[in-house]
C-alpha cells in the first residue's frame, strides 16, 4: 500500500488494516491504528509506520482512545517464511526477552548485525525496540487486569528492572504503570476484583474480521487427547482447555467459543476477540502463552485477503460464502502436534499416561503435560516414533516459530517411515504454513498462496478434496 491508500483507509476507519500499518500525527505526539474514532488528522500532520514498535521509538506513544497495541498482529509475518517474518514470530514467541538478540540471530542462522539490519530495514524498528513494545503490551495487560504488585509486573513483563518498566509505561503510554492501572475500563477492574486467586488471568484474544469459531472448536474437540485437553459444554458456548508447557513454567488455558461472526462496513471495527484465561506457574510466561494461543486459533490471519483469493473460484465461492473468514488451525505446541499427527489421538493419550509429566494440582480433568521429546525418544526409542522425537530432541528438526520451513520439511522426509501426508499436516499446522497441499492433491494455482485455507473449507464443508489425474489408462 502507498501512503495515499494508507490515509484513505484512516480516513474511512477501515478496521480490515488495524495491525497491518499504525499512522501518527505529528502535531499531537501519538500513534493509532487506522480504525481509531478519533477526528481524522489533516494529511501533512501524519506518519505511517509498518509496527508499533517502529512508532514508539520515533516518539510517538499509544493512543489512550484505540489502543493500538491491542491490535491482532500482522498477517504479513505469518505468510512470510523469510527472515524477517521467521524474526517477527520469534520476538513475539518472546525469544529476545529470554535469550537476548545474540540468541535470536543464532535461531535463524544470522549474525545479530544483520537481524538488525533486516529488521530495521523491513518494519522500522530492531529486535530491541519489538521486544520492548510487546513488553509493554504485556504490562499494561497484567496491571489492568491482574492484582499483581507493581514490582512483580515489572518483571513478569519481561523487564530487567524496575526503572526500565516505569521509564518504558511513561514513554509508550504517557503515565505511570498506577495510573494505567487505575485508567483500566471497569468491565477489567470488575473482573480483578471479583476472580478468585486461582481463576488465571482474563485475556481478549483480538482477531481481524469475521472469525467462525465453530469449525475450529468442532476440530479441537474431535482430536482432544485426554488428560492434555478438553472440550466442555454445548455448541455455539462451549470452552476448550489444555495444558501448556512453557519456558518459566506450566500454564493452563481456557477459550471460549464466540458464536457467529464479526462483520462491518464503512466506518465500522470489523473484527472481535475470543474470551481467554491463563493460569501460570510464572508470569512471565504470559506473552509466550498468548502467541501460542494466537497460533492455535489462527487469530492473526486476514480473512479479507484468503476471501477474496479463494471466493473468485467457482467451487469455493460458495463455501466462502457460507464461512467467511474460515480460519487454518495451528497448534500451541509444534513438537506435540508432530507426534500426534504421526501417531493419531488413541496412541497419543497413551503416552500422554505412560510419559506425561503429572500436573503437581490436576485441573478436572486436565492432569498432565505432553511428553517432551527427549523423554518419548528414551522411552520408545523405535521406529518412526523414535526417530522423530530423538530428530526433535537433538534439534536436528526444528519445529519452532522461526523453523525454516523448507528445512524442516526436507528434516521430516529424511525420517523413515514418515508418510507424504504426515509431513504436509505437520508443516500445516506447526509450522503455519498458509499454502500447503497434501501429495496427490489436485489444488489449483488459482488457490495460491492459500492452499491450506481452501481444503480446510473443503474439509468442513464435507466435500472431497481433489485429486491429481492420473496418467495411463
């Protein structure tokens, strides 16, 4: 987009790019997304920048009207399988916050000069200034919903110290974190008031446009391994929960089916969010939860985008129709979702009670952790199985958020006994790919780059998938 489309959409409150552009203005010091209420400012007074962060450290802090750091991330950094996007879903997976930038270039093969250089150059802002922005997201989200100490925010939020957090809050938000806390919006405050110790922390999971959440809920369902999840209630207001296992700690999480769908015109917020809850060991566990949670339920994609590609072919046309904004699930946990695809939900609930790690307080029915890799590798070292957890274990596949995907894919293959379908889920739903189409599969071009999206709508629609003529008789 040029900066000419970009103001136009400002000016028309289009909520389709909240998340993929944010716009200041110059003469009053603040940043917004392009759907904010507020009086349009007059072209010559406004900035655009690619990220929050990018705004932030040229001056410019958060607009107290539409919180443009609550946005849904950009669908551009899932899609994206280069170093710039693998760097994007790292940050936001909190890499730098634990392992600092040396240990974000050494995850994707680079120098910390040029993840620098790349980043700087590609979304305006270093590794440094993305953390530091998703750090402050996470403050305010745990001072205005949480009754955590101060000092404990601080630190959970992934500051090193105390005066770093107060200094980050006055420059993003232009207060200090007491009176952000105090600014929260009362549904927040009433909410901290009234949850028990034990009732985690209540999160809105944002997504872009329409989002029917009940495919998604029905596949979740269909594949929940007893002891790690769980699908509670009726259709339309069901709640799935799992546990997760994380760098700090262990948490628990809960999402809330939200029945039909966002939709809005000119002038209007297209978009919502799904009602969440995290219970954590550790705090600062918080942002990793979130993105993985993000993953699961594919919030950040662009529904706009996959529609309008996948709505122009004659079959799917009305399959797009019936379920705009159909979303391609991912996984909160790529290595647990690899051996589960290779060796299916009855098997997976079995080493789940054989391996799993107990939960020191089961939560209903929710007892266990996942076996790690390196556990199933020593308990079953045989087989596929065996080969692909020790693959996993020994970091000769790599299944995390900045994976190489065609890395890990050629990893996968080199693995005896790993069908062509296994590996085409397993690159699907751990490693994201928005694009992909089983072996055999006669998807067409014209479904490019959102292979994966359409036989999703095939799949919950009931229709085949279709097939590659074969040649001969």
């Amino acid at each position: 987009m040029d900066e000419e489309t970009r103001y136009q959409a400002v000016r028309s409150r289009d909520g389709r790019f909240d998340g993929v552009f944010f716009f200041a203005v110059g003469t009053t010091g603040i940043y917004c997304r392009p759907s904010c209420p507020a009086v349009t400012p007059k072209r010559a007074n406004v900035r655009f920048f690619a990220t929050a962060a990018a705004a932030q450290q040229a001056g410019f802090r958060a607009c107290r009207r539409c919180r443009p750091d609550a946005v849904p991330g950009s669908a551009e950094w899932n899609v994206r399988a280069d170093v710039v996007g693998r760097a994007m879903r790292l940050i936001a997976d909190g890499v730098v916050d634990r392992e600092g930038v040396a240990g974000l270039a050494a995850r994707l093969g680079y120098s910390p000069r040029q993840v620098q250089r790349q980043l700087t150059a590609e979304v305006g802002a270093g590794p440094v200034a993305l953390a530091r922005a998703q750090r402050a997201h996470t403050a305010r989200v745990l001072l205005q919903t949480t009754d955590l100490p101060v000092t404990a925010v601080a630190f959970a939020s992934g500051f090193s110290s105390v005066r770093q957090f107060n200094d980050t809050v006055r420059a993003v938000y232009a207060t200090t974190p007491s009176a952000l806390r105090s600014a929260a919006p009362r549904t927040g405050r009433a909410a901290r008031r009234a949850a028990a110790p034990t009732a985690g922390i209540p999160l809105r999971l944002a997504h872009r446009g329409p989002c029917p959440t009940g495919p998604v809920f029905d596949l979740l369902a269909h594949e929940a391994v007893p002891g790690v999840e769980t699908v509670d209630g009726p259709p339309g207001a069901r709640t799935y929960r799992r546990t997760l296992r994380l760098p700090y700690g262990i948490g628990i999480a809960a999402v809330d089916e939200r029945p039909g769908t966002a939709t809005g015109g000119r002038g209007a917020r297209p978009g919502g969010w799904l009602d969440a809850r995290l219970h954590l060991t550790d705090p600062r566990d918080l942002t990793t939860a979130v993105q993985r949670l993000r993953r699961l339920f594919d919030l950040d994609a662009d529904p706009y985008a996959v529609d309008a590609r996948l709505g122009a072919d004659l079959r799917l046309a009305p399959l797009v129709a019936a379920r705009p904004g159909l979303r391609s699930p991912g996984t909160a946990d790529p290595e647990e979702l690899a051996v589960r695809a290779l060796v299916g939900r009855d098997r997976a609930a079995l080493l789940v009670q054989r391996y799993g790690k107990a939960l020191d307080a089961p939560c209903g029915t929710l007892t266990h952790l996942f076996p790690e890799p390196a556990v199933l590798a020593g308990a079953e070292p045989g087989g596929t199985l065996g080969a692909l957890t020790a693959a996993l274990a020994d970091g000769t596949l790599r299944l995390d958020p900045g994976a190489d995907r065609d890395a890990a894919t050629a990893a996968l293959r080199a693995l005896p006994g790993l069908d062509d379908h296994t590996v085409a889920v397993i690159r699907t739903r751990a490693l994201g790919d928005p694009d992909v189409a089983p072996p055999g599969t006669g998807a067409p071009d014209d479904w490019r780059p959102w292979r994966s999206y359409a036989l999703r709508h095939l799949d919950v629609a009931g229709e085949p998938q279709p097939r590659l003529a074969r040649a001969g008789r």
